[in-house]
C-alpha cells in the first residue's frame, strides 16, 4: 500500500515536470487528480487523434468560432471571419455552405444550433440578430431586440451563442450582458432571464470600501459580475454554461426552474505555468450520451472530463502544434459514438478524438454509478482498474456496491485506496454496528457474567473476612 502510495507521488512529479517541456517535447497522456491531495495522478491514455479535418475546399475556415453536432452525427461550423456556416458529415466531407453566396447576409455569425429536423438558427453577432435557415439554407426569419419594459432601452442586442429547449424557446447569450441568457419565444417575446452571475463577496473590497474616496466608491460600485462564456443543453433539457474569470463554480448545470445543481467549489486547475497564477478559462462544454461533460479550458487547451456529480474523470490535451493539442479552442462537441470533436479558432482546424477502451469502461461505469445502480458499475469499475489498479473513482465505485452488499471492511479497504475519507468512516460505523450486532447476545452473556462472578467473590470476600474477624478478634 506504501509502496503504490509512493509510487503515484513519484510518477505525479514526473508528470508535472514533463508538463512544463516545450510542446514538441510532450508525449501524449492523460491524467486525473488525487481527490484527497489534489496533485496529478498519470491514467492510462485516454482518447486518440481519429482525424484532423482541415479542407472544407476554398477558402478554408478563417476564424471560425462555434461548432455543433446534430442528432445524425452532422456538423456546422460558425465560420465567424468568412461569414458563413458550414455543413459537414462526420468525416468532414462539406454537405453545404450557407452564406452571401446562397443568398444569405450573415456577419461576423459567432454561434450555431440546429434542431432535430435541420433547421438551423445562427447568432449573427454583427448583425445583432438570430436568424432561422432551413435546412437547405434559406432564410425563414429573424430575431431581434425583443421590445419589453423589463429590457434596458440602450441593450446592445448582439447574440453571441443559442440554443433551444423542447418548448422552442430560443436562450440567447448577449454579448456584454451580464443579466444571464435572455429567453425569446417564438414571436420574438421576451421571457426573461436564466443563470445570471452575481458579484461575489470579497472582505478586500469592503476595506477598501471604508477607507476609500467617493471616487473610488463609485469605481467599485460599478464592479459586474462575472461573464457567462457559453451555452450548452443536453438530452434531458439541462442547461450547462461555463463562467469564466471566477475562483468557484467555474462550470454550471441548470433545472428546468434555473437553479445551478452543481455543488462542486472548484474545476480545473489553478496553473502558474506562464509566471503568474491563473485560474481556468472555460469556453464551452459538452455532455455525451454517458452524461460525461467535457470542458474546454482556453487557459490550459485542455479537456477536463467530469461526471455528473462534478468528480474528475480525466485530463487530456495541452497547447501544441502536433495532433492532440490546440492553438486556441473555441468549441467542443460529442457524438453518440462518444467520439470528441474540438474547433481550434486559431489553427482553423477540426480535431477528432477516439476513447480508448480505459475511457469507454470508465464512462460506462460512472453512467451506472450515477443512476444508483452500484452492483452493476462493479463489473466495469474492475475491469477499469485491472487497466490501472491506481484509479481512485474505480476504487470508490466498487466501494460503494460492497456497501450495497453490506461487505463493510472490503468496503473500507476500497475507500482507503480510494482516498475517500468520508466513505471510510460510514463504513467503519457500518462495520462497527454490524461487529455490536453479531455479538451483542455474547456480549451481554458475558457482561451478567462477570457481574455475577463479581457479586459472589465479593459476598465469599465478605464472609472469609467475618469469619477471621469472629476467629481473632479483630
């Protein structure tokens, strides 16, 4: 136990070590973090490179900012500098091309949804509109600055990136709005606002706040909160955003009433890789049929994999100029062969990622784990640590199905290589309540017992000591 313990230190240091190697230098590699001590625990190699889709003819991609997949495996690029949305099949084959040459004016057009019959409805940013093509590009209608008291007269209305629920609300994330997304319905009605940011409580700033000059007061009193950087809905109707420039809560789940259900403090990592500490940037996220969420962080160009309790999966990718590493990622997606597609802005380029069979056993398992069904994510948890005997959730997993099975010292030595203190100490009591009783009955035996051999070697002390008393005198 020792032994691995030292083991993972060593190979954690390494690990870190080697991240700070020039690009070129770096072999590729995943990673999880030791949810006890937080430093990088190496995994086995999680996804590989399929395919880098680069030619989608002339001109190619120039800045391209959004990506989606649709529900048969299509693509559509938001192709921001070219104006334009592209259409591509799961390989990158270009199936259509929508723009001023198809009789559509689309500027500077930064995000993209599309529903389950192809309709299309991009946020045309320099425009100040969402515009709703068909499916073969034709222009049906517009959305602009709903008109409603509840909205400031002098709202920039620059939609940056949209989606849509399963009632045909469109959620609209306004550039330099700092209220949440604005909900439009379907005549264009304003409905509101979800997952708006509030400006977090900083003892610093109430300081300075006492010490400070009216100038200053009106400096902080102007402070916003912190930005919403995208928008992604899922199967079921959940909402997810990232939020950037923030030390908590980084990555956000929505209910169908708004609320935020993640609990989780703190995603990513804090890095000082460029000389200063910096805080993750994600920029977009997704959700696989797994209920597995990818973010992207910008900060890092690295994908961090979590399940839908918040724990950490995985970790792969970087900034690089070889395959499997980003310039500057704008946009993540998933298929249902949970194949990862990621649109790098800078190298305008389409990089394709295939799980290994260590990531497929670990999205299967933590699928079961989720819905309660612990005895069964047994099976995968094993094989997963047969791959790799370190993992920590596996070692979690299986814990939790032994609770299940009421085996609590198995399941107090799977918490332990876990590094799950809380799951060790239910465990203990569990084992603990379990050991009083099996052998309360004995126990109390026992107890009567030794209370009656007490009483009578008291009353035979008692009367040896009359008797020598009557027999002396004394």
């Amino acid at each position: 136990m020792v032994y691995k313990r030292i083991t993972a230190s060593i190979l954690g240091g390494l690990l870190f070590l080697i991240c700070s190697l020039p690009a070129h230098a770096l072999p590729q590699m995943s990673y999880t973090l030791d949810p006890m001590y937080g430093h990088r625990m190496p995994i086995p190699l999680t996804y590989t490179v399929d395919t880098i889709i680069m030619d989608v003819g002339q001109p190619g991609l120039n800045k391209p900012n959004d990506l989606f997949i649709d529900e048969k495996g299509l693509l559509y690029v938001a192709d921001t500098d070219n104006n334009r949305i592209v259409k591509l099949d799961g390989q990158g084959k270009v199936l259509g091309i929508f723009g001023k040459e198809q009789g559509v004016e689309l500027s500077s057009p930064s995000g993209i949804y599309v529903d389950s019959l192809g309709h299309m409805f991009v946020a045309d940013t320099g425009s100040g509109r969402i515009i709703h093509l068909s499916p073969k590009g034709e222009l049906i209608e517009e959305f602009v600055k709903p008109e409603s008291s509840l909205l400031s007269e002098d709202l920039d209305f620059s939609p940056d990136k949209v989606i849509m629920d399963r009632r045909g609300y469109l959620y609209a994330l306004n550039k330099n709005d700092y209220s949440g997304f604005m909900m439009i319905d379907a005549m264009n009605q304003f409905r509101g606002y979800i997952g708006a940011n509030r400006v977090p409580f900083d003892w610093k700033k109430l300081l300075i706040r006492l010490l400070a000059t009216p100038e200053q007061r009106e400096q902080l009193n102007n402070a916003v909160p912190p930005q919403n950087s995208n928008i992604t809905i899922d199967g079921k109707g959940f909402i997810y955003t990232p939020t950037v420039l923030i030390e908590a809560d980084q990555l956000k789940k929505f209910n169908a009433m708004g609320e935020n259900i993640y609990k989780k403090a703190f995603f990513g990592e804090a890095s000082i890789e460029s000389g200063a500490l910096e805080n993750p940037y994600f920029i977009d996220m997704a959700v696989d049929q797994y209920g597995v969420v990818n973010a992207l962080d910008a900060m890092s160009r690295k994908i961090y994999q979590y399940d839908q309790e918040g724990n950490l999966l995985a970790v792969f990718g970087g900034q690089g100029d070889e395959k499997g590493r980003f310039e500057y990622p704008t946009s993540i997606v998933v298929d249902k062969a949970g194949k990862i597609y990621v649109l790098d802005r800078d190298r305008n380029n389409i990089q394709i990622f295939q799980p290994t069979r260590f990531a497929e056993l670990v999205h299967q398992a933590s699928q079961l784990h989720f819905n309660g069904r612990y005895q069964e994510a047994m099976v995968p948890w094993k094989e997963v640590l047969k791959i790799d005997e370190n993992y920590p959730l596996a070692h979690r997993g299986v814990a939790k199905a032994l609770m299940k099975e009421e085996r609590w010292k198995e399941a107090m030595r799977e918490f332990k290589l876990g590094n799950d203190q809380e799951g060790y100490s239910l465990a203990f009591a569990e084992y603990r309540h379990g050991l009083l009783r099996e052998y309360l009955g004995w126990i109390i035996m026992a107890v009567v017992l030794i209370v009656v051999a007490i009483y009578f070697i008291v009353k035979f002390m008692i009367r040896v000591t009359n008797t020598v008393i009557r027999r002396y005198g004394y």
